[in-house]
C-alpha cells in the first residue's frame, strides 16, 4: 500500500472514530430531552462507525493503535456519556459511572502499552454495554433492576476474565 493511500485510510479510520466522540454529547442531549427514536437512530449509526472502523484496520493492514486504544477509548466516552444521562434522569444509580470508570481503567492498565493484550471478552463487554444502552432507550422503569444486575454481573465476569487472560499472557 502506498503511503498516501495509507495515509488516507488512516483519514478515514480516525473520522469514524472521531464521529463517535462528537456523536457522544448529542446522544446525551437527546436521552436527557427524551428523543428517545432519534437517540436509537444515532446508537445505530455509532454502532455501525464502530464495526466499520475495526473492519477496515483489519482490512488495510493499519497500524494497531487504532483497534487497540483509540477505538475502545472513544467507544468508552459514548458509552460513559450515555450512562451520564442515564444516572441524570434516575433510570440508573451513579455507581454504574464507577464501574464504568473502573472496568476501563483495569483495561487500560492490563492491555500495556507496547504490546497490548487482547482480550476478546472485552469486545463482547463493550457489545453487551451498546445492547444495554440500547434497550434502555425503550424498556418500562419497573425493569431498570434487571438491567442493573446484568450490568453488574457481566462486569464481574469481564473482570474476572480479564485477571485470568492477563495472567495466561504473563506466563
């Protein structure tokens, strides 16, 4: 691939997630005002953003920064900022923001720098959190519980199995 052409697709990439980050603070926006179809609209396109960009580092042969920090970064401000709004309005309690924080951390400090770890759990954490954002959108208040419980138990097991991946990868 020539270097302009490389340069290019990087472009690209780096638009798709960039739109994700300026599509955050609209998505919030529009769950604090309750446009609740037009926020599932953009969930769909953000989604899409998402499959879009790991499929064409994976298909360029870009480099891996993108699907290793960049992309889970930006995934990680939508996912933050929907929650944000969530907690806003009382749908979930502010201890969901914390276990966000804390499950991207532990990513963060667990993936290393150099060489990241991947952990494909961590990509289905991310897909379940998109799901969980997207049913919230439409769901009755009585059945926020559930959702808080497998919010919570899909966290403990991502962490759970991020320690066990992270020490297979030690060894």
């Amino acid at each position: 691939m020539k270097s302009d052409e490389k340069t290019k697709n990087l472009n690209i990439v780096s638009l798709l997630v960039i739109s994700r980050l300026i599509l955050s603070p609209i998505f919030f926006y529009l769950i604090l005002n309750e446009y609740n179809a037009v926020a599932f609209f953009v969930l769909v396109v953000v989604i899409f953003t998402d499959y879009l960009d790991g499929h064409l580092v994976k298909r360029l042969n870009l480099p891996p920064i993108f699907s290793f920090y960049l992309d889970p970064v930006s995934d990680f401000i939508f996912i933050f900022f929907s929650f944000s709004a969530f907690a806003l309005k009382g749908i979930y309690p502010i201890i969901i923001l914390f276990i966000l924080i804390f499950m991207f951390v532990q990513f963060i400090v667990s993936s290393g720098i150099k060489n990241p770890v991947y952990d494909p759990v961590g990509k289905y954490y991310g897909i379940f959190l998109f799901f969980v954002i997207g049913i919230t959108l439409f769901i009755e208040k009585d059945n926020y519980g559930s959702a808080i419980a497998m919010i919570i138990l899909v966290s403990t097991a991502s962490l759970l199995s991020r320690i066990i991946f992270f020490k297979k990868k030690i060894k």
